[in-house]
C-alpha cells in the first residue's frame, strides 16, 4: 500500500468516526436545545399558572368584578399558550407515556378549575364554602401537575446534558486518539524510515559505504530506501571503480617515473658513449635525432633539428659515401638490419668515425620507408686501438729483445710463457717451458718463497707489487740475484706478468725504466705524469721566491683528418717530427710534454710573459716546416703563473687559450 493511499485511508476513517461522533454530539446537543426549549415552555406555563391561581386567591378572597378580569386573562394566556405550543406537547407526549398523562392532567387541571370557577352573575358565597373549596382544590391539583411536568422537564434536561457531556467527552477523546494514532502513523510510517535513512547516510559520510537499509515496505520510502540500496551499490562500485582508477594512476606515474628516469640514463649513456639516436623518414627526407646529436656531429641545436638525410649524407667523406649507400640499398624485408663505420665531417669541419647500426622499415610493396638506428663517434676508440696496438707492439719489441726478462705466469707458480732473456736467467730451454717442467717454486730457492708470497698477496690486493730482490735458482744449481717486478694482469683470469732483470745490469735498466715512466715512448717528449710533478715543483718554487714562470700549451690543427687520411702511421711521424722541431728551440731547463693526443705543453722557468709569446710565436711559425697533410699548424695558448691561482686554475686557463685560438680561425697564438 503506498503512503498516498494509505494517507487517503487514514484521513476517510478520521473523518468517518469525526463526522459520526460529531453526529452524536449533535443529535446530543439538538436533544438539549429541545428541552431547554420544551423546560422553557414548562417555565412560561408554570409562570401563567402562577399568575391565575394568585389571581384566584385574590378574587376568592374579594369577590368584585374588577377581580375577575386577572382571572380571564390568565386562563385566556393558559389556553393561548397551550394552544400554540400543542405540536411541541404532543412530541413530548409521543414517545413519553408518562409525560403524557402528565400533559394531560394538567389540561384537565386547567379545564375543571375553569369549568368551577363561577360565572360572572354569580358569587362564590353562593353554595358556600363548596365552590372555594373545590377551586382551592383544583388550583392544587392544577400546581401538582405543573410540578410534576417541570419535573419530567428538569429530568430530561439533566439526562439529555448528562449525554451531550459524554458525547462531547466522547468526541474529544477521539479526537486525542485520532491525533495519537496519526503521529505513531506518522512515526511508524514515515519518521521511522526517514531516521533509518538519516542514520544510513551518516554512517556512509563516516566512511561505511557497505551500510544496507533493505527495508522491506512496498510504499515510496521502501522504494526510496531501495533506490538508495541501488545507490550504494553503484556508489561502491563507482568507489572500487576509483580506488582501480587511482591505483592505475599510480601505476602509471610510476611507469612514467621509470621511463624518464630510463630515458635520462639512457640519455646520460649515449653522452658518455658518445652516442645519438635517429629517424629517418625516407619519403619525406625528415631527420629525428636525440638532443645530444649536435654535440657530436659539430652542429647547433638548430640546425642539428633541421637536417635532412641528405644533409646527413652530404658530410661522409667522399670514399665512404658509395660504400654507405650500398649497404642501405642491400637492405630488404627479410634482411633489415645494417651496421657499418664511416667517416664524417662535424660541422666545426673536424673529422670523425662514425659506427652507425640501425633497422629498415618497409611497406607492403618492400619499399623502404624509414630508418630507426643509433651513431657512435668511435674516434676516440679507434685511436686507443690503435695506441693499444702501438703499446702491445712495443711490448712485444720489449719482450723480443731480450733487455729484461719477461714471464707470464700464474699464482701456483706456472710459468706460460717467457722470453729468451728470461729462459737464460733461470737455465731452462722453450721446450722445457712447453712441456711444463719449468715453475715459479722450482727456480726460486726455499728461504725466498715467503717473499715470493708476499708479493702475490699484494698483487692480489693491490694489482701490483713493490719492486724486490730474489735469488733464481738456475738449472745447473747455480744462482743468480735478481730484481723482481710483478704486476696482475687485467681480465686474464689472474695471470701474472713478472719482469725479472739481471742485478749486474741494474743501474741500465734503471735509467731504461725511469725513461720509460717519465717520457711519451712514441715521440720522446716527457708525459704528463712528468710534467705535472714539474708544474707543482716549479709553481712551488715560484710561490716562494717570486721567480716569473710561463706555460705555453699547443694543439696541432685538423690532426684527425692526417689519421684519418694518411693512416695512423703518418700521424704519429708527425708528432715526431713536431717534438723534434719544438726541442730545437728550447732550453735544457725548459720542460716539452706530451699533455694527450695531439696538444703539448712546455713549461718555461724564470721567463717572462713577453718572453713566452715570442718564443710561442717562433714555434708556431717553425711547424709550418713539418710537412703532415699538408703544412703542420697548431693553435697555441700562452699565459703567465700568478700566485693568486691554484695549478688546476692555471691550466684550465691555458687550455681556455688554445679552445679560443681554435675559435678564432687556428693556426695562432691567443694569450
């Protein structure tokens, strides 16, 4: 039943038992009004006859005439007023036995008394006393009767207020109930679920999405309540729908977190490895390079971004560009995958190795329609290579001449390999040596095992170990002293690299050994381990006595591209020929270094500033003798000690020089 038909039915049945009791009290108070009409009636009645019977007295005791017209008009007001309330009676009389016979005698009452009383012509002394006495006696009988309809009257009146009290009593507390019964309705059927609502909402503000009215009415607050169930249904799904929602954000921030941070070490690693991604589009000749690209192609951000392939292709060296081309014309859907090397001119015009490694993109009809790949400048590695090959091919000179002993073993004692030098010092053959019968422990004599020892755990904690002397004990059982020097072998699963020198050829090999840790052996200028101990003894000197000291630094211009076009070989008699033609012009307390590659310094003692850039200037114009690709130029930086600086300040200050020399065309002094 729905609240509207229960509020309709509820209402009707309120106003059916009003209505009814109010009918009650209505019929009660019509009863009331009746009586109190009919007890006035009595009264008015009760008052005429007053009026006559005082009047008979009167005449009876004054007979007159003029005593008599009272009497008349009072039996003439009796009977005018019976007369026209003789309706009214007769409702009285008609469900009332009693008060109709009351009614009655009193007309009767009223009729004998008028029927006794003498006419005008006579007296009431005539038959005497008889006719008083039977007026006297019908007056009374008269009041009796009056007396007791005013009392049927009175009894009614009393009965029928009595009634209407009780219907009104009645109807008020109806009207209370009716009152009550709505408001516990109205509790019941309305309050009550809208509480439990109420209850139900303050507990979801408090975080209780799970909270269920499930009220099982079938009016509109249990279709309310069951909406509001819905509600929640969806507002917890829409919540776990969020709470998902959030979580996938999360996820996704952290995802995105990781892939910058991968992207940023990814970024970091192609600028340590000198490496820049790409894209190239084919149809339309669009290049999308990796923001440090500019840095190694030579090239300003801008323009970087807006190459072209053919822009890209235009800067290969002529020799290389038929073989590049060749190889992404090779490229096909089954074989998509490329790497070769070039050469490249930067946009500063130096020149450049290139590894470039990459993938072709094609379409339907095997069209090849972009490139993803990745270049590498090499240079720096090509030329380590070659230094490498350079140092393994003087090692292997040292080894082959047979100036110091050379074995290469292991930490057991095994010795693999030796030179002839070495083979002499201990007594044993090459065939002994290959078929294993030669060792560490045996040519080493007992009471020199222990230092032996020692010097494999410092090996092994250090990677070398501090020069010392032994006895070799020779195949003849002879022996023979001995400066051990041994160093642990990188990547070489712990092999042991041992130079043994004759103790009778110590002081040579000293010097040979000195020369070799303080010069460049390529070009026999001193290396910059050398001169950075002469730059803080000299500075030193020139912090405590004032002395002046000067610094010129030099690097030759486009050496690269004498590598890269004439071979290595050619470049490195060029840096011969360079520290030759330097070393002409300088003197015996001046310092020639080779500070790395191509760039040299030269540490000037008690000279001046002025002093310096002359002698810069004469050497700038002396290379110009060494024939390379070309004349041989170098951009030359020239600056003065100042005591205020620190040496690192001062070299940064140098090598600034020469970056601005380069800057400013080469082949100049910049001071």
């Amino acid at each position: 039943m729905t609240l509207h038909t229960r509020a309709r039915l509820v209402a009707l049945v309120s106003a059916l038992v009003f209505l009814m009791l109010l009918g009650v009290f209505m019929v009660t108070y019509e009863a009331r009004t009746r009586v109190e009409r009919d007890l006035a009636l009595t009264g008015s009645l009760r008052a005429q006859i007053t009026q006559l019977r005082t009047a008979i007295f009167d005449h009876l005791l004054h007979p007159a005439d003029e005593r008599r017209a009272p009497v008349t008009t009072a039996f003439t007001a009796i009977d005018l007023l019976l007369e026209q309330e003789a309706g009214t009676i007769a409702v009285l009389a008609e469900n009332n036995a009693q008060v109709a016979r009351d009614w009655n005698d009193l007309r009767q009452s009223v009729n004998h008394l008028h029927r006794h009383f003498p006419a005008p012509e006579s007296s009431v002394t005539d038959g005497g006393i008889e006719i008083a006495d039977r007026i006297l006696a019908d007056s009374d009988a008269l009041a009796r009767s009056m007396n007791r309809v005013l009392h049927h009257a009175v009894e009614r009146l009393i009965a029928v207020t009595a009634r209407e009290k009780l219907a009104l009593g009645v109807l008020l507390v109806t009207m209370v109930g009716l009152g009550l019964g709505f408001c516990l309705t109205f509790q019941r059927a309305i309050l009550g679920p809208v509480a439990q609502i109420r209850a139900a909402v303050m507990r979801i503000a408090d975080g209780d999405i799970e909270t269920r009215i499930q009220s099982r009415r079938r009016d509109e607050l249990g279709e309310l309540a069951q909406a509001f169930d819905r509600m929640l249904d969806q507002l917890r799904d829409t919540t776990v729908t969020r709470d998902r929602l959030e979580a996938e954000r999360a996820e996704r921030t952290l995802a995105e977190r990781a892939l910058r941070a991968s992207e940023e070490r990814l970024q970091l690693a192609m600028e340590v490895s000198r490496s820049f991604a790409f894209e190239w589009a084919t149809a339309g000749d669009r290049v999308r390079r990796s923001a440090n690209s500019g840095d190694i192609l030579g090239l300003p951000p801008a323009q970087a971004d807006q190459e072209t392939g053919q822009d890209h292709f235009d800067r290969i060296v002529p020799a290389d560009r038929e073989r590049v081309t060749a190889t992404l014309a090779s490229l096909t859907p089954g074989m998509d995958r490329y790497r070769i090397e070039y050469h490249y001119t930067r946009g500063d015009g130096a020149l450049v190795i290139l590894e470039e490694s990459g993938r072709g993109f094609f379409d339907v009809a095997g069209r090849l329609q972009r490139l993803v790949g990745a270049a590498t400048d090499i240079t720096e590695r090509r030329l380590a290579a070659a230094a490498a090959r350079a140092a393994q091919a003087r090692y292997q000179g040292l080894v082959n001449a047979n100036v110091i002993g050379v074995a290469l073993g292991t930490a057991s004692g095994e010795i693999l390999e030796a030179n002839d030098y070495y083979l002499d010092l201990v007594g044993y053959t090459h065939l002994e040596l290959a078929e294993g019968t030669a060792s560490w422990r045996d040519v080493t004599p007992p009471e020199w095992l222990p230092a032996d020892e020692q010097a494999i755990a410092e090996l092994h904690a250090r990677g070398t170990c501090t020069p010392y002397e032994k006895e070799y004990l020779r195949r003849d059982g002879s022996r023979i002293q001995v400066l051990i020097v041994d160093a642990l072998l990188p990547g070489n699963q712990g092999h042991i690299l041992c130079l043994a020198l004759d103790v009778a050829e110590r002081k040579r090999m000293e010097q040979e050994l000195h020369n070799l840790a303080v010069t460049d052996p390529l070009t026999g200028a001193m290396n910059r381990r050398y001169l950075m101990q002469a730059l803080e003894s000299e500075t030193q000197r020139a912090q405590r006595y004032g002395r002046p000291l000067a610094l010129i630094m030099f690097d030759i211009d486009h050496f690269k591209a004498i590598n890269d076009t004439h071979g290595h070989d050619r470049g490195d008699a060029v840096l011969v020929a360079v520290v030759e033609q330097v070393q002409q012009r300088l003197r015996r307390s001046d310092t020639l270094a080779r500070w790395g590659g191509e760039e040299f310094m030269i540490l000037l003692p008690e000279t001046q500033f002025p002093q310096a850039m002359a002698l810069a200037e004469t050497l700038r114009r002396g290379l110009h003798a060494v024939q390379g690709d070309g004349a041989v130029t170098a951009s030359f930086g020239v600056t003065a000690y100042s005591p205020t600086e620190t040496l690192d300040q001062w070299l940064k200050r140098v090598d600034d020089l020469v970056f601005q020399a380069k800057h400013a065309g080469r082949d100049r002094v910049a001071a």
